[in-house]
C-alpha cells in the first residue's frame, strides 16, 4: 500500500461518516428546503462568528465568488504572490470577476500591514480601483505556514481606514486554529468574508464554505447559482461535512504532529534540505538540491511513497488522517534509500 503524501485531499469518508451521508434528510437546496445544508451553513457560520454561509462544491468557487461577490471589473485585488487564487484558480479573478491582480512577494506566504500600504493606489481616473485585500491561512505555498493573527490585525485596520474589503483564503483555517489554539471566531473576526474547506484535513468528501454577513452571502447565492454551483439534494455531502467538522476537527492535531516527526526524520537525510521549525502545521516541504524534484518523486513512487513535486528542487508532503503515525516514520528511510541511488 501506498503511503500517499500528496496532499490532505486524498482523505476517504470514514464508515460512519458513510453511515451519517447516507441518513441525511435532504431537499431541493436551490429553493432552500435542505435541511442538512441549511444546518450546516448555520453551524459553520456561527463557529466562524458571522452571520451567514454558504456551502459549495469546492474552494476555488468559494473564492471566485468572494471575488465577484466583493468587485467589479477592473477592480484592482491585492494578494501575496503565490497565492492559491492567483496561482491554482486557472485565472479566475480575470475570467470570473475581470479583476486586476497585484501581487505582493510575502515570506513563505505571509505579507504584512506595510507592505501593503505601499502598494495602494490614490484615488485618480488613471488608476484601478483597490477594492479588496485577500490573504491565505494557512498558506499553500508558503509550506503550511501559519499567518500570524496580529499581523492580520494590522491588516483589517489599514482596510478599515482605507475602505478596503478583506477576505480570507482559509482552505486549511482549521489547521491554523488547531494549531495556535486561537478559536475559529477569533481568527475569523477581522475578515469580512472567510472561504472553509470540509474536503481536506478535515475528511470530508466534497464541499466549502463561503461565510460572512447575511447581506453578502445573499449576493454569494445569486453569483454560486450563475457559475453553476447551485446543487439540488446536497444534504447527502453537507452531512459529511457536518460530521467532519463536529468529529474530525480535534485530530488535526495528530496530523501537525506526524508533520513535525517527519520532518524532523527528512533532516537527518543526506541531501534533504528541510528546517523542521518551519513546518508548522500538516505541510512538509523539503528540497533536494542538485536532484530534479521530478525525477526524485517517481523513484519515491516506486519505493510506495508519494509526494508532490512543487519546485525544480522541492517536494512537499503531506500528512492527513489516511498515514498514521506508523506508516510516516517510514518515509525518511525511503527517501534516503532514493537519493542514494543516482
Ligand atoms: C485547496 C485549496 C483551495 C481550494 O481547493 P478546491 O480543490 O477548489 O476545493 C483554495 N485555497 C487553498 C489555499 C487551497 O489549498
């Protein structure tokens, strides 16, 4: 059996969660009579502390309608330079929203209030309009990393001054919150608008969340509908993820810690580059100088380990509720055995 390292969407629905899909009442959520989903926009809204969610089929549609929800075309967004909206969405703020990106290069993801300030355009005809400010917790790209909650506080305030709209890219929120033990409110409460993820660390099969004031997710329905997220009986998916969030959100915790084992264990490889103080949550990003991150994933492959190359020289793995502690102290010794091969 592979020990399989891509990434934390790979998670399976465990049996009971099967069972609880399986029960759920549903309805036409298009007309508003599913139950379930109703039930969990509810409950996701209310740990985030706003007043309103919506649910769809996935994080890259929460998003773009965050983006179209907040913009106009020609509206200017700015966002760290490797942002998974910029970077993963298939250009959607273009293609979606019509709107200009203007990237700010952050430290393993995260910018800050200044930086920011500096890239602000006065109010003038020839300039676009900055509309909204989007930042990654935790960050994708950045391996994982945490985004510091007083520096998102800095951030909200120059919005607030300046009339800027902030959303949060929050695929991996939870991790973030399990992992400084800040609640889901607290980190939610400078932002206007937050996009969840149920799918990933999680373990639920399918679905996010958009979540904000009722009078934006009101605008958020309109726009999920004309990009072709409006689902019917979606009760059977909502229950899911409404397990996985009342059961599956504690062990995140198992997953920031056999993150932190395996890196740990890929430092002590010889020709890994990897600084184990630097993973943070369930994100191990490693370099392999001098070895085509490519051609390193294949033979790993071989060996019954996958991982994903993102870099020339960089590959990143993964932990989530489908490798147990067990199965990622066996990783390191893989990897070695690979690299000492040429
Ligand atoms: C995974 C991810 C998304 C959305 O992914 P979907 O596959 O569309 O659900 C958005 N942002 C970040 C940072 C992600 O990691």
């Amino acid at each position: 059996m592979t020990i399989d390292l891509r990434s934390d969407t790979i998670t399976q629905p465990t049996p009971e969660m099967r069972r609880v899909m399986a029960e759920a009442v549903v309805g036409d959520d298009v007309l508003g009579d599913d139950p379930t989903v109703t039930a969990l926009e509810e409950y996701t809204a209310g740990l985030l502390g706003k007043e309103a969610a919506v649910f769809m089929p996935s994080g890259t549609m929460t998003n773009q309608v965050a983006l179209r929800v907040h913009t106009e075309p020609g509206d200017e967004i700015i966002l760290e330079a490797e942002a998974h909206i910029y970077y993963y969405e298939g250009g959607g703020p273009a293609a979606l929203s019509g709107a200009m990106c203007r990237l700010v290069p952050g430290d393993e993801g995260i910018i800050t209030a200044a930086q920011i300030e500096k890239v602000l355009r006065p109010a003038d005809p020839h300039f676009a309009r900055t509309r909204l400010v989007c930042l990654e917790n935790t960050h994708n790209r950045g391996g994982g990393k945490i985004f510091p909650l007083d520096e998102i506080e800095r951030i909200a305030a120059l919005c607030q001054e300046k009339g800027l709209i902030l959303h949060l890219d929050g695929a991996r929120f939870w991790n973030a919150c399990v992992a400084t033990g800040v609640s889901p409110a607290a980190y939610a409460k400078p932002f206007d608008t937050v996009s969840v993820c149920f799918s990933k660390g999680l373990g639920a099969p399918v679905g996010s969340a958009l979540v904000g004031t009722a009078e934006q997710m009101q605008r958020a329905r309109r726009f999920r509908k004309m990009f072709g997220g409006g689902m019917r009986q979606a009760g059977i998916i909502a229950a899911g993820a409404l397990y996985a969030l009342q059961h599956q959100y504690e062990r995140l915790a198992e997953d920031h810690a056999n993150a932190q084992r395996l890196a740990e264990d890929l430092a002590q490889v010889e020709g890994v580059e990897v600084d184990p103080a630097s993973v943070e949550t369930n994100l191990v990003v490693f370099g392999v100088p001098g070895r085509s991150a490519v051609a390193v994933a294949e033979a790993l492959e071989q060996q019954g380990v996958a991982v994903l190359a993102v870099g020339a020289e960089r590959l990143r793995a993964v932990t989530s509720l489908m490798v147990d502690g067990e199965a990622v102290a066996q990783v390191a010794a893989k990897v070695a055995e690979v690299l000492q091969k040429r």
